[in-house]
C-alpha cells in the first residue's frame, strides 16, 4: 500500500476534508484512497469512525466486550465520514453511505462523486446498482470542475471486471452536458479524459471546423490529432475555406496533412493536392493520389515528369514506386546517383517497392556518404543476403570505413549468417563503436 495513499486515509479519519486530505485532481489518488481505507479497516480498525449511523446504532465498550445499545443514532454523517464509509469493506456500510449520499444536495454530494463512481465497480452487486443510480441522477446538474475531476477516475475504474457502467453513464452524461462543462473536460490534464472528451465533442460538433482544425494542428497526442482532423474534415463542405484547410495541410503531422488533403476533394480544390504528391509521408502521398485520382488525374506521369527534371523532389523517385510499373525502374536507376543523398534513399527504397533490387547495383550503394542511402540499400539487399560477397562486407568492417557503412555490413552479414558468423563477432567484441560491441556480445551469448 502507497505510504501517501494512507497517510491521506488517516487524514480524511481524523476529520480533514477530502480537499486536503488527497489530491482530487489525481485520479490514483481516489482509488489509492479506496484501498488505503479497506486496509486500515483490516490492520488499524481504531483508526477509523465505526459508522453507526449506518447501521443505526451506537456501541461502547465494557468490561465484558463491545455491546449493542438501543439508542438510536441521530447525527448524520458529514463529508469526511461518509467518504470513509464509502470504501469501507463491509458492503452494507457502502450501501448505506449511497443512499445517505443520494439524499444530500447537489454541492455536498460533488466531492463524493468520484467515489460514488469506484463504487459502480463494486464487487457486491446490490452497492453496484445503488452506486449507478446516484451517479445516473448526479451527473445532470454536476459542474465543470466535478465532472473534470469525475471523469479520469471513471476511465480508470472502466477497466475493472464491473467498471464499463459507470464510463457508459458518464459518456452519456458528456453527450448531454452544458457547454462549458465539456469545455472544462476538454483541458484536462489526464490523456484519457481528453480523448474521451474530444470524441464526445467530434459527436456534438461541439466546436467549429476551424478550432477542429487547430486542435489537430496543435495537440501534441496523436490520438486526439486523428480525433479532431476528423472532426475538422466532418464540418467541411464545398465552402471550406483556408481558415480549415491551411492548418491541417501545413501540420508537421503525417496524419493531419493526410485529412487535409482528403479534405481538398470535398472542397473541389484537388489541384492543389499535386503538391503533397511529393510529402515526406507515404500516408499523405497516397491521400494526394486519391483526391487527383477522384478528378480523373494519374499521378505516374506526374511523378514520371518530376523524376525526369532539373530538380528532383527527394520523394518523387518512391511516389513513382508507389503507384508506377516494373518499367519505371530505369529511371530509378538513373537516379542513384543523384547529388541529393534525399534523392538516393528514396530512390532504393523505390526499387525496393517495385521489387527491382539486383544485388551487383545495390552493393556499390553500401559506400554511400548518406547513412540514409546506406540504410535503405541494407533493406533491400537483406533478402538476397545468401548471394552476397561475405568478403566484400566483411572488408567494409574495417575501423577506416564511416560508422553507417560498418553498421550496414555487419546487419547483412549476421543476415547471411555462416560458419565464419562467430569468427567475425568476436573480432568485434572489444570494438570502438558501441554497436557493433553490442551486437557482436549479443550474437555470442546466444
């Protein structure tokens, strides 16, 4: 058990509000807080109120033990006893901190929401069921902060044997919530909140394409860029207008391009989708031919004219690839040895897509300056690493040889695998480059 997590159970015993006892905002911190009760009820049981009100009775110790008196308990409990009843490990406790929290006005059972929530989990099924109706007439007229605090708490509680209710209530509640108590949702720190939040908000079209569109742009969680690009490209029409596009196509997101250039269709600008036949991302490319594609424009003879100008687009040799024949692999050989090492590597591993890698042309590429080149020639090369000359490689080991050329021989010659495998790994094992020590040591355990 977390020291912290009983230290804020023993405050909470002692009388402090939930506020100072645990950090609210922390979702671990309320089921640290559920636990850390059931166990001091196990180990330290003085520590904790005996709850007499639940059961409506008051009990004092005599001589002879504790003994049941009639005297009817009229306090009610407050805050801090409830919460602590709340996680108690006798379920008819539990049950009865639910029906007294279901009587309590809306501001005094907020903080105890969280709970309430852990409580749609329980084990016994009588507390389960009282727990999701006071959650269910709750949720309505919550506020922002409650359900900001509420929610990441319920997505850790979903993963439990019972917890899917209370996420179905709370996804229901988001679908229904005033404005800003989404907005308040929508900030928050836990990752899953938000992305829950931000599905709800896509669903609601809770914002404008163009606040859709920055999102996606600007959040650095990937899940919540896909999330709201969607929800950018949902709201747009033939009337979108650069305020929703130019941030989706200029994000340094592969995905997010990728929706704004899907989105051109929908805007009837597929013209200008010929630019991003050329993106650094195999995702956003294909996006680009399918939008030309719509229009009745192929994009080979595009790529072909690229491929065969002045200036060279460093991706145009792979689009090519992508989306040409066998017979293009000429010109991609005629592009290996273009001054753009950019050029280079996409140029093989163009050839590689094409299928069109000869082992004779590819092995003078392990030379290359551009470790890039280098890397991609490996790839290509490592399915025909049986037909490869081990003694050329294993020159290319040589200290005098760059990093990238001795890295890239050695990954072909452990793919080629052989007698003398061992015999070149322990020639490595004290070398100066950290990878290839680490490799050699690693084949030599093994």
């Amino acid at each position: 058990m977390d020291d912290t997590h009983t230290a804020g159970a023993i405050r909470l015993a002692r009388g402090v509000p939930l506020a100072s006892a645990i950090d609210t905002s922390d979702a671990a911190a309320w089921t640290g807080l559920d636990l850390a009760v059931r166990e001091l009820a196990r180990t330290r049981p003085s520590a904790l109120p005996d709850h007499a009100w639940a059961t409506g009775r008051r009990f004092h110790r005599s001589w002879d033990g504790p003994l049941p008196t009639l005297n009817l308990v009229r306090r009610e409990p407050d805050e801090t006893e409830l919460a602590l009843a709340l996680c108690h490990p006798d379920g008819r406790i539990r049950e009865a901190a639910l029906r007294r929290a279901a009587l309590l006005p809306g501001p005094a059972l907020r903080p105890l929401l969280p709970l309430v929530a852990i409580r749609c989990a329980d084990w016994a099924e009588a507390v389960r069921d009282v727990a999701r109706e006071v959650l269910r007439t709750a949720l309505p007229a919550a506020g922002p902060d409650a359900v900001a605090v509420l929610s990441p708490v319920v997505l850790r509680v979903a993963a439990r044997r019972y917890g899917e209710a209370a996420l179905t209530l709370l996804e229901a509640g988001l679908r229904q919530v005033p404005a800003p108590v989404l907005d308040a949702v929508l900030v928050r720190d836990d990752r899953a909140t938000r992305r829950l939040a931000h599905r709800i908000a896509v669903e609601r079209r809770h914002l404008s394409p163009e606040r859709f569109a920055n999102a996606a742009a600007t959040d650095p969680d990937v899940v919540i860029q896909d999330i709201c690009a969607d929800g950018a490209v949902a709201g747009t029409g033939p009337e979108a207008g650069d305020e929703v596009l130019l941030p989706l196509l200029r994000s340094r997101h592969s995905r997010v391009r990728a929706a704004g250039v899907t989105a051109l269709r929908r805007a009837g600008r597929p013209e200008e989708a010929e630019a991003f036949l050329t993106d650094r991302s195999s995702l956003v490319r294909a996006c680009a031919r399918y939008v030309l594609r719509q229009y009745g424009v192929e994009a080979a003879p595009l790529y072909r004219a690229l491929c065969a100008g002045e200036s060279v687009p460093p991706a145009a040799p792979l689009g090519l690839a992508e989306c040409g024949d066998r017979d293009d692999a000429t010109a991609l050989w005629g592009l290996t040895g273009h001054p753009h090492p950019g050029v280079r590597a996409h140029t093989v591993a163009g050839l590689r897509v094409l299928e069109a890698s000869e082992v004779a042309r590819l092995v003078p590429l392990l030379d290359d300056p551009s470790p890039r080149v280098v890397r991609e020639a490996v790839a290509a090369l490592a399915p025909w690493a049986d037909r490869l000359p081990v003694a050329e490689l294993r020159t290319r080991l040589g200290t005098e040889h760059p990093r990238h050329v001795r890295v890239g021989a050695y990954r072909l010659l452990t793919a080629h695998g052989g007698p003398d495998l061992r015999e070149i790994a322990w020639s490595l094992i004290d070398d100066t480059e950290p990878k290839l020590r680490a490799d050699s040591r690693a084949l030599l355990r093994n």
